[in-house]
C-alpha cells in the first residue's frame, strides 16, 4: 500500500467547505460578484478598509456583467447618468495602466435612430442636455446617415445622433480586472455563497446568513443585479426594481458591412447592433415580456429581431446566426438606479437598478459607494438616485433606455 494519504472526493469537499469557513466576519459584506460589487470592493481597499468579502451565489462576472454587449456611451437624456459615464469612461479609458489589463475599449460610436417626431424631438432636447455636459454628439438628417453608413435603411427615419467618443468594451474582462486587483489589495472573494438572511438588531445591520454560515459585519452592500429587491427585503425594504429577459444574438463572421460598425440604436422599436469581430452582434427588447428570472433563449423571438435587423440594414439578411443568449436588466419605474444608503438601517447600502446601464457605469458607482461607506458623504450629487424618490414629486427618468 502506498505511503500517500488519500482523500475521497466527499472528504475533500468537506476540508474545503472547512477552509472557506475559518473567516466568519468582516468589516464590510458585498452581495454580488458583478461590475458593481468588484468594483466596490477595489476602491474600499485601496482606501485602507479593512477586511472586505464579496458574497457570490455563483461565479464573479457571470451573471448581467458577463452577458453584457458592453455598451459605453455618453447620451443619456437625465444629466446624473450623464456624469456617472463620464466619470467610469475616465477608468475605461485608463483601464491598462491601472489594472494591467486590456479591456478592448472600442470607440466606434453609438448611433441614435429615430423614426417617430416625438423620438425626434427627444433626441435633439436631449443634445442640448449632453452639450451643455461637453459631451460630443453631432445631429444627422437621414440623408447624413446614409452618406456615413450605406449600409442603412433611411426610408422611414427623422435623424439621428451620434456621439463619436461612444463606444464599447469587453465586460467580463473589466469585472476580472476588479476582481484580481480587488483580491491583490487583500479582498475575499467567495463563490457560490448564496445570502440567505441579514441581520439587523435595532436599526444596525449586524451581518448576514449564507449557505457557508454566518457572517458578522457592520456594512452591507447590496449590489445584486437583478436580484437586488430580493436581497433588499430580506433588510426589509421593498425596492421596485424587476428583472427582465433581455435577449442577444451573434452571427458567424459577417464582413459585408465595412468596418468599424458603430453601436446602431433604432430606438423605436427598442433594437440595436453592432461590430463584434468577426460578426454581428444584435439584440432587441421585447416590451410585451413580463417580469421573471428566465434567461432561457426563446429562438421564435429571434424572427422578429432578424426583421427589425433586416428592416434597418437589408444586407444583414445574409449573415448566419451562430448563437444566442439570454441575460437580466433590472429595471426600475424611472430607468435610473437606487444608489446610496438606507434609511433605518445604519450600515445598510444599495446600488441596483441600472435598467442595463450597470456595466457602463460600475466604476464610479464602486467608488462613490466606497465614499459612503468610509466617509458617510459623497460630492457626487445622488439625489437623483434616492431610495425614498418614488414616494415624492415624479423626477426625470432616463429616456434613453433600450
């Protein structure tokens, strides 16, 4: 018999279920492993904080960060989401040098299209917004349109916008980043550790429950995507945010539209596409879609978003459809976000309901949370994104949601 000490499999799992449990408190809880939780977690450690847990049910970046189509842009018709893309560009822009990794930031453009007057108007209310931000955007008739890409249908189009420092980048390698840098700064990151309670006694949040056992800690964040209501209650706290299916699908190598493809919005009818080397990526909103956790692909609802894609750029009808799938906005009454802490709950904060705008903006969103938490104040003006804002007078929501 040999001299090595063998293990069952059963027996292993139980050594390691054991490891994972010799931490059981921190100085601050993250729910999710998402852009917003990882970049949280960078940015309170780089701060100093002590020790920092990010709590994921499944693996980082796997769920709405990673099914992402990594859309980054400026035009947005409310000025907060104006300001937080303008300040997680900055990051994006610089990702390498900080980081060390390549995020393949493209700026190939997003391209606006409206086909209603109503849609047109918004659009050009809307560039006196983003201009006033110095943002970039040109206005284009329809027949600017065609000259710049031929490849377009214009028959049925008002005009459209165009913000050429717009573009997009690789969202799983941009969470990875956090991560590994989070984790080099001393972070723990624990994977399929699902939160099943927090704790509060009196108003002050105590810790929470997982499926690895409890954790105790002063600070918990809620940044759990889609599942961020779900989270909130267990605080006791009724957030409106809902998720919804949100499906994409990307064709074989497809060279017939010239390159570089722009991000294209064809706003009215909630569709979009763009480059995704070395085809075509697309995806479509359903409006008639209810409310679920599903993330299945439902390959009769790719009909209509090949008609939207065919209907805009007619050569489209050639490429091949090499896959699809399926991912999770979570969406609020407005289309902005809840950020910022909870009343009542001292130690208690959220940052959900990005309405599919997480990714772009997770950066900032991660360092002003770390402000919040560290320094119980932040310049950024959050008002916008209030908890108790849906319970006063009706604010500007974001128009520019897809």
């Amino acid at each position: 018999m040999s001299g090595k000490i063998q293990y069952s499999n059963f027996a292993l799992r139980q050594v390691a279920k054991e490891m994972k449990n010799l931490k059981r408190t921190a100085e601050v809880v993250i729910i999710g492993g998402g852009i917003m939780g990882v970049s949280t977690a960078y940015y309170l450690a780089k701060r100093g904080c002590g020790e920092v847990v990010i709590l994921e049910k499944d693996l980082i970046a796997q769920a709405s960060t990673g099914l992402s189509v990594g859309g980054i842009r400026q035009q947005f018709s409310n000025p907060a989401n104006i300001r937080l893309s303008q300040e997680s560009i900055r990051v994006y822009e610089c990702f390498m040098e900080e980081f060390g990794v390549d995020i393949n930031f493209r700026k190939k453009g997003y391209l606006f299209l409206a086909q209603k007057e109503s849609t047109w108007k918004e659009f050009l209310s809307g560039v006196k917004v983003q201009r006033s931000y110095s943002v970039s955007v040109e206005v284009y008739s329809p027949e600017d349109i065609k000259h710049m890409w031929p490849f377009l249908n214009i028959s049925d189009l008002k005009g459209g916008t165009f913000g050429p420092e717009d573009g997009y980048a690789d969202p799983y390698l941009a969470a990875m980043g956090f991560a590994n840098s989070a984790r080099r700064l001393g972070v723990r990151i624990e994977e399929n550790t699902e939160v099943t309670g927090i704790n509060i006694r009196g108003s002050k949040i105590q810790g929470v429950e997982t499926t690895e056992g409890p954790i105790s800690a002063p600070v918990v964040v809620n940044v759990a995507g889609a599942w961020g209501a779900k989270v909130a209650r267990m605080a006791g706290f009724e957030l409106p945010v809902k998720p919804f299916r949100r499906q994409v699908f990307m064709t074989r190598a497809f060279d017939a539209i010239p390159k570089p493809v722009p991000m294209v919005v064809d706003m009215d009818v909630s569709f979009y596409f763009r480059g995704e080397e070395p085809g075509i990526l697309m995806g479509m909103s359903d409006q008639n879609e209810p409310s679920s956790f599903n993330t299945h692909v439902d390959w009769d609802f790719l009909e209509k978003v090949i008609e939207a894609a065919v209907h805009r750029a007619p050569i489209i009808e050639k490429a091949k459809i090499l896959r699809g799938w399926g991912g999770l906005y979570a969406i609020t009454p407005d289309d902005n976000p809840i950020i910022g802490a909870m009343p009542n709950a001292e130690g208690f904060f959220c940052a959900v309901g990005f309405s599919g705008h997480g990714f772009q903006q997770g950066p900032v969103v991660g360092r002003l949370l770390s402000e919040l938490i560290l320094d119980r104040q932040t310049r950024f003006d959050l008002k916008p994104f209030a908890y108790d804002r849906f319970r006063k007078i009706k604010q500007k929501g974001e128009k520019r949601v897809v």
